[in-house]
C-alpha cells in the first residue's frame, strides 16, 4: 500500500470536516472543493466554437474557418488569437472578484481545466505561458497576480512551461474599469516590458498570455507589443471570462 495518497486522502477528508469545501461563487457548503453548486452551474454561460478566429467572439452560426468579427475585420488586435472559458455577465462577476480580491484561489484549478478546454488549440501551440502582471505595488496591496496563479495551473495541468516574470509592469497605472476602449489603450501604453533577465525567452517563441478577464483587450494588446518588440514569432490570450458587447452590423 503507498502510504503517502492515503495520509493525503485522509488529511483531505479531515480538512473537509473543519473546513466544508464551499460553493466558488455563492460560498454555499458542497459535497467537493474547488467547484460550484447546482444553483450556480447552470447559471454560467461557457464559451466554445463557432467562433471569430482571431478575438474569440462567439458567433451564432458557424461562418467558415478563419472568419473574423466585424471588430476584428475593422481593427485586428495586435495578439494573434484570444479564448475565453466563460461570458463575464452578471452570473460569473462574483466568481471572478471572489478569485481576484476575497483569496478565493481554491478555484485554480477547476479555471485551468476550464480555460485548458477552451483555448486548447492555444495551449498545445505555446512554447512559453506568461501571466499579464501587476505592479509591484498592486501586487503587494493584493499579496498574489491572479493572472499568474492561472498560469501556473494551466502549466501544471498541461505540462508546459511558465515564466511567471516574462513580462514586468514598468508604471502603476489607474484602474480602467470605467475607461473606454481608446482611453484605456493610452492607459496602459508603454506600461510592460520583458524583464532583463528574461527577454532572451521571448525571440522566436510562441507566447501564451494569460489574465482573468478580456475587455477591450487594450491590455492584452499592450503587452503583445511588448512581446512583439522583443522578438517573439506569435502572441495568444487566454482568459477566464471576457465581456461580450454587441458588435457593429
């Protein structure tokens, strides 16, 4: 008998019996840790294909292979591809500020799995998955890089390789949760840079870029310039959830 996954299983049944593993959006006590109960499951709108190739915008209809949105067609994004694993509406906004801000990192792995399947195409062409980072000092106030714990779950899960500083944020810069789309690009322009230490990685490689949440993509667009600059042959996103607006007809 392996001694060890029995001492585990037992210490994790124990914990269970102090600390009931509960619900990841609403805090209910469930049956399983790092999950959702059965009010909140259904309440979440997964994303999948039929999909515009480049941002990931979810079509009605599948439209061919390759077929953009109207806002990709308009403007491209400067990343190659992006893939969200879920809608950010109302039913998903509590679970991710749970994760963000309340410590709820519990669910780390469940988004892995979840991002792992919706960007897989993504994940099995990377050479290297790199988290979106914070500023020092937002990391400090927070005390952990919400993009970076789901880096290192979907590297771990799909054994490829992370470099958590890839990517370093240069400046504080304010929080663009009511900025629009241009205001926000010139938010964060010029804001990342490769760490000196690391910026040899990025020559010829294929970057997989991860963060919580998709907006606008001025972010995300900022740092693959970045990446760009610094060599790199093709830069994806994979998020946990992105906002879907209404596109242009």
């Amino acid at each position: 008998m392996e001694l060890a996954p029995a001492l585990r299983r037992s210490a994790s049944r124990l914990l269970d019996a102090i600390l009931p593993p509960r619900c990841l959006k609403c805090g209910e006590i469930i049956a399983d840790s790092g999950s959702l109960c059965g009010r909140c499951w259904p309440e979440l709108r997964f994303l999948s294909a039929p999909c515009c190739a480049c941002c990931g915008f979810p079509f009605e209809f599948d439209m061919g292979e390759g077929s953009l949105c109207a806002a990709c067609t308009a403007d491209r994004p400067l990343y190659d591809r992006a893939r969200a694993a879920l809608v950010y509406d109302d039913a998903s906004r509590d679970l991710v500020l749970r994760f963000k801000h309340a410590d709820r990192i519990d669910g780390a792995a469940t988004f892995a799995g979840w991002m792992g399947r919706a960007g897989a195409e993504l994940v099995a062409s990377a050479d290297i998955i790199a988290p979106v980072p914070l500023h020092r000092w937002r990391l400090v106030r927070r005390r952990y890089n919400q993009a970076a714990v789901l880096a290192n779950a979907i590297a771990a899960l799909r054994g490829k390789r992370v470099v958590p500083d890839l990517l370093v944020r240069r400046r504080a810069t304010p929080s663009q949760g009511h900025l629009g789309r241009s205001q926000r690009r010139r938010n964060v322009a010029g804001a990342f840079a490769l760490h000196p230490g690391r910026a040899h990685s990025a020559v010829g490689a294929r970057i997989l870029l991860v963060d919580d949440v998709l907006t606008t993509g001025a972010t995300a667009e900022a740092c693959a310039k970045a990446l760009r600059n610094a060599g790199a042959k093709a830069v994806d996103l994979l998020v946990l959830a992105r906002v879907i607006r209404v596109q242009p007809g």
